[in-house]
C-alpha cells in the first residue's frame, strides 16, 4: 500500500502507484465482521501501511486507560473516601453506591488487564 501523503508532497508518482491502491471492496470482501475488519487495519498498520499513524495510536490508548481510571476509580474512590473523613454528608446508600461502582470498575480493569 502506498501512503497517500506520499504521492500528494510528489515522493511517488501516481502512475507507478496504481497498482499498489487497495479498494475498499476489496477489503470488505477479505473480511466478513467489524473484528476482522479491525484486525485487518491493525495488521496493515503494523505491516507499516502507515507507521507514522502508530505512535498517535498508542497515544490515545493511553489517554483511554487515563479516562478511565480517572473516571471510573478515582471518583469513586473519592465518593467514598470524602464522606468517611467529614468533608461530605455521609449517606449509607450513597456509600455503597460508590463502592458497588468502584469494584465494578475495578473488575473492569481485572478483566482488561488479565
């Protein structure tokens, strides 16, 4: 495959890069479901279909495991933590709602990481 960025900054004419164009089509009917499909992305970025793309991909996985425990653990972890040390109205459904809450995201991550 070529990368697109290439022909258009003139690196490779497009005449002696037609042949190297995948279609579309021709993807989909090499793969039948969306996990396929994205094995099939992940294996030409890999192949170096577009290794700049990479970096910007292991990227947002981290800002996605970041997202997450900042929003999964770490606020209820403080749901639970603020009412036990004063700074809020302690609620005994309020306190088990967020404990329910972090070992559902704590299972989440179990899962993930296992």
């Amino acid at each position: 495959m070529v990368d697109a960025n290439a022909i258009i900054l003139g690196r490779e004419r497009l005449s002696n890069c037609s042949d190297k164009f995948v279609s579309v089509s021709e993807v989909i009917d090499e793969v039948s479901s969306d996990a396929e499909i994205e094995d099939h992305l992940q294996t030409q970025v890999m192949k170096g279909a577009n290794r700049r793309l990479l970096p910007f991909l292991e990227y947002a996985h981290v800002e996605q495991w970041i997202d997450f425990a900042s929003l999964e653990i770490d606020a209820n972890i403080l749901n639970w933590f603020r009412p036990r040390t004063g700074r809020a109205v302690y609620l005994p459904p309020a306190e088990e709602a967020a404990i329910s809450a972090l070992k559902r995201g704590l299972g989440a991550l179990k899962t993930n990481l296992a």
